[in-house]
C-alpha cells in the first residue's frame, strides 16, 4: 500500500500568510495538491496547523493530522499516522506538481528513497557573506523539490534517529542520505515551483487559473 503525507502546516513567515489557505480561483492552494494525491494514494495525510484541524473539513479517506514545530516534526507526524509500505511526502506549497511526478517517484525500484529533481542550469557559487569562495561544478548539483517517496520503515527509522541526534535536514531525503541509505532520483520540473514569497504566489496563482481556463 502508498500513501501520501501533505504538507500543510507552516505558519507561513516569510510570506506573512498561512499560503496553503490561500485561495486561487476558488479553492485554497493545499486542495490542489489533495485533489490529485486522492486520485493516486490508497490513503492520504493531510498536516495542519493544530487550530485549524476542527475548521478543515476534508473527504473520508483523508486523515488530519497536527503539524509540529518545524517541517520535520510535521512530516514525522504524519507518517506514523499510516502503515503503508511506501509513503510519498509532499509540500502543498508546490501546487503544480504533476501527477506523473507522484507515480514516478512512488515506484522506488531497488531504492529506499526516490526524489523528484531538477539540475542546475545557473553557474552555481559557494558565497561566505559577500565573498564568493568558489564555483561548484553544476553539473553534479541538483535542486530537490517534492514529491519525495521513501520505504516508511526505513523513514522512520532515519527521523527517530536525527530527532535523538537533534538533526534537522531540509528535506527528507537528507536524512536517509545522512545515514547512507540509497536514494534515487526523478526528472521534475522548472514549473515545480515552491511558494515562499510573495511573487510567488502572485506567479504560481496565475498559472493555476490560466490551467483551469
């Protein structure tokens, strides 16, 4: 059995609004992404904000969860509110996810982790305050994004370590990498876009409407 942890808990502080309640042509940004995890998982987790679990109502097969301090925290939440084999992790702050994306990166194959990705395409420097100290070869450097899926044993097993070892990595995959298990990757997409400022939001929401068009 898959099933799919949506990421719908940050307070939103760089934007300076909850942003997965945002609502664009008439529905708010996490339904995007709900609305095609219910086509695909055998059963979905939704992570919110702890006040909001009693005002969101979603359909039965959806299970609401409370997000915790930090994005890990959320994640390890969620996932120990399913026993599939395979659990696909997914921020509802990139809405134009595909749906391919989340078939792909769920079919793990020989690894314990699969992550949807896209290569650098900039020339990529490594800044010390405003001092650049080298440039990175890029083409070794991916940029991470989500759906990431995992073995949720082994998921689990990585974030009770890193929470004993008070590790926070910036994304899932971090930690299996942390403790060296192996993680593939998936062709993603520069449209894969996360929503973190505002220019963003005004970007991804019009893109969204023009899709619906």
């Amino acid at each position: 059995m898959k099933a799919c942890v949506l990421l719908a808990a940050g307070e939103g502080k760089r934007i300076g609004v909850r942003k997965q309640f945002v609502q664009i042509c008439g529905k708010p940004l996490y339904m995007y992404s709900l609305e095609k995890a219910l086509k695909l998982f055998d059963e979905v987790v939704l992570v919110l904000p702890q006040d909001s679990l009693d005002r969101i109502s979603v359909p039965d097969k959806v299970k609401k969860v409370a997000g915790g301090k930090e994005r890990q925290d959320s994640v390890l939440n969620g996932i120990l509110e399913t026993e599939a084999e395979i659990v696909v992790i997914h921020d509802t702050a990139r809405p134009l996810a595909t749906e391919e994306m989340f078939t792909e990166v769920s079919n793990l194959g020989d690894f314990e982790g699969k992550v949807v990705a896209m290569p650098a395409r900039d020339t990529v420097k490594e800044v010390s305050h405003d001092t650049i100290l080298r440039t990175i070869d890029r083409n070794n450097v991916w940029f991470s994004q989500t759906p990431q899926a995992f073995v949720r044993k082994t998921l689990l097993e990585c974030h009770f370590r890193a929470r004993n070892e008070g590790f926070y990595g910036t994304d899932d995959a971090s930690l299996l990498e942390r403790y060296g298990h192996k993680v593939g990757v998936v062709l993603g997409s520069y449209w894969n876009v996360k929503i973190t400022y505002k220019e963003d939001l005004n970007l991804v929401g019009r893109l969204l409407c023009k899709s619906k068009a």
